[in-house]
C-alpha cells in the first residue's frame, strides 16, 4: 500500500527540519502566514515546495497550541495534526502502560501518543510513510528540550523510529502495543477501525503476538459485538468535546466486556464505568434541576447508568438531558437550577425574559432544530440576571428552560 500523499515531497520537509528551514521558521514565528507580501516573499525566495511547507508550519504550529504546549517547536501537516492525540490524552492513556517497560507504537503518525508513552518508558515507534517518521522523531527532540525546562526537569526515555511496516516491527521485547490506524481513505475519512487499512483482523493478528494493547478509534466508533467483552472500551474528553476511544486488551484492560467514559481536567481523570442500559422511566417534563452528562458519557451510551447511579431521569424516552427534585454534584455532569419552564415559542420567551430581567449569556439544545448561535443573537440583551437557555424536546413538544448554572 502506497503511503499517503502529502502537500510536499519529503525532500521539501528533510530542508525544513534542517539547519536553513528551522531557523527561518524561528525567524518568522510572529510572522501572520496569511500575509500576501510574505507568502509572495517565500516563494519568490525559496521556490514553490519550501515555500508551501514553510507557510503551512506558521499556520499549523498556532493551531496546535491547543493540543501541544510545545507546538512551536514541532513540525506537523495538516492531516497528521488533525488526527494526533493530545498532549493531555497521551499522557493520560500512557499511564495504563507499564513503567520502565518497552511499548511499541504502531502507526504513530507525527508521535501524539509517541511523546505520552516516552514519558513512560523505552520503546519503539512504526509507521510506514516516511515524512511521519521525520516529523516524530523531530516532535521527540522538541519534547526533550520541553521537558528538561519543567521545574522539576523530566527526561524522556529513549524512542527508536522505524519507517516499515506494523507487521515487519519487531514486538519480540514489547510489554505492550499502541495501534492508531489512519483514518483517511483518499479525501475520505473514515469513522470505523474496521474500514481503514488495519482492522479488527489485524488487531487480532497484533494479540496473538502480544496480548496487550490499546487500539485508538474514532468516538463514533462502536465495539463490534464479537469483541466487545474481549476489551475495557473508554470514551475520553477534554475540554468539552470527546476525544477519542481507546479499547484496551489483556494486561492493560481493567474490566473487559465494561465501558468507561473519562473526562480529564486539571485536577486530574474521573471517570464512570459501567454497561449501558435502555432509559428508565421518563420523567415528561422538566424539574427543579436539569442535567447534561458530559461528551464522554454520551458517546460511550452511559448516561442512564449514571442517572440510575444518582437518582435522575431523562426528561423524556430517548433524551439525553437528565432531571431530578434533588440538586447532585458529579463531574461528569453539567447542572442547572431551573428558574422557570414554558413551552418554546420566541416571542412569548422574549415576553418572559423581560418580566423577569433575565439575560441569556448561552443556548443549549438537544433534539431540536434550532441554532444556538443564531437564536442567541435575536434575544434580548439587556437583563441583570444572567441565565442559559436549555431547549428539550419532550415527546411532542419544546420546552424552553431558564436555568442557572450549578458549577459557576
């Protein structure tokens, strides 16, 4: 199978990476990449290839700030980036590794999850396109550096990278395997592990080598039901949005056939583990506080164990939105304190928000056809009393909820 394509040869990266490229891009780090005189400037000055690369680095490197503290310092493309974990994700899913023991990582891309499992012990990093193996091991060295300048400093341990194929690595020393098959067909992206280049056939052909691994998928992704008590399968978040889900094999599962959904915050991972369940008894309405589960508990199909867990129902058959009379505090749960319920209709909400001084600051919506955006920005503004509008379907009708935040 042919690597897949780039926007640049891997000569245009090699100079990039290189003593000339890396210090014009350090040149140029508050340079805007949007620039016509500047992008003009490159061309003219560097050709065409170098150019391409140079302006995708200043405009890659700001987007990954937000996945990488060390983002300045990396080299990425736009396909690669989009599909690597997170620094916070890495290093959370290396923790279930063993410390001090060889890993591999099978696929690894620009090294997302490469740079998390460093931090855990020796290992070795298998991709089959040769630019992602130069850009990982650069990504390496720039956490390295990173590293050393945390107080206390840390080390990463040593990475060998190898541009082959995931069956030619040799696994013979591996305590435990990293698979994230890439997700791209062409212009296509693929959602399931079993339509990409390695699916759950190959999967099984890594176990039978080593046991125990972790296979990376797509939060859309669903566990086949032929493997589903084979694996712990754990939905992951970070900062409102689900990441992605990691199945988990033999030493590396903690209890196989369960799901687990995990949000992770500066204080540290809470999660919920449990099977999902068909909803309970609907409440058909709105109570005196209403709840939203986090991503990760969607995704994963949990929310009516964790409403079971703490006494609340949908609010409706099939809603995701949870109720109860009682107020409960969890952090895999957004809650609000409803001030006033009324069926959904703009002008009488506009009626509503007036009388009572109410402005709302944020929408949220679920099984409604409704744009928050565009909804916020026709209500009205003025009112000492900042409150969110929650719309939820109930049967066959919206309600409309006025609510006060629970954690602010």
């Amino acid at each position: 199978m042919a690597p897949p394509a780039h926007d640049a040869p891997l000569a245009a990266y090699q100079w990039l990476l290189g003593p000339e490229g890396r210090q014009l891009l350090d040149h140029l780090a508050d340079a805007d990449p949007l620039a016509t005189g500047l992008v003009a400037r490159l061309h003219r000055e560097l050709g065409a290839e170098r150019a391409v690369v140079v302006i995708e680095q200043l405009r890659l490197r700001r987007r990954a700030k937000e996945k990488f503290p060390m983002a300045q310092a990396m080299f990425f493309t736009r396909q690669r980036l989009e599909q690597a974990t997170d620094w916070a994700v890495a290093c959370y899913k290396a923790g279930r590794f063993p410390l001090g023991e060889p890993w591999a990582d099978l696929c690894c891309g620009l090294g997302g999850d490469t740079l998390g499992l460093a931090t855990r012990g020796p290992g070795l990093a298998v991709d089959r396109d040769p630019v992602a193996c130069l850009l990982a091991e650069a990504n390496l060295a720039a956490a390295a550096e990173f590293l050393q300048r945390q107080t206390p400093p840390q080390k990463l341990h040593p990475v060998q990278v190898r541009c082959q194929d995931v069956f030619e690595a040799d696994l013979a020393h591996a305590a435990a395997w990293h698979l994230d098959a890439d997700r791209r067909q062409g212009a296509r992206r693929v959602y399931r592990q079993s339509e990409t280049s390695l699916g759950w056939q190959a999967v099984e052909r890594l176990l039978q080598r080593v046991p125990h691994g972790a296979v990376k998928l797509s939060p859309m992704d669903e566990p086949p039901p032929e493997w589903e008590a084979r694996a712990t399968w754990e939905w992951i978040s970070r900062g409102g949005h689900c990441r992605q889900l990691v199945a988990w094999f033999g030493s590396l599962a903690e209890e196989p056939g369960l799901r687990k959904a995990t949000r992770l915050m500066p204080t540290g991972p809470v999660s919920f583990q449990g099977s999902a369940v068909p909803a309970g008894e609907a409440a058909l309405g709105i109570e005196r506080f209403l709840y939203e589960p986090d991503p990760a508990v969607l995704a994963a199909g949990l929310e009516y164990a964790l409403g079971d867990r703490l006494n609340l129902r949908p609010v409706a058959p099939g809603a995701v939105y949870l109720t109860g009379q009682e107020a409960v505090e969890h952090p895999l749960l957004a809650g609000f304190e409803v001030l006033q319920v009324l069926p959904f209709d703009r002008r009488r909400l506009q009626r509503t928000l007036s009388r009572g001084d109410y402005r709302v600051t944020e929408v949220k919506k679920r099984g409604v056809d409704v744009s928050p955006e565009a909804l916020l920005r026709k209500l009205r503004k003025r009112g000492s009393q900042p409150v969110v509008l929650v719309l939820a379907r109930v049967v066959d009708r919206v309600l409309a909820a006025l609510c006060r935040r629970l954690d602010r």
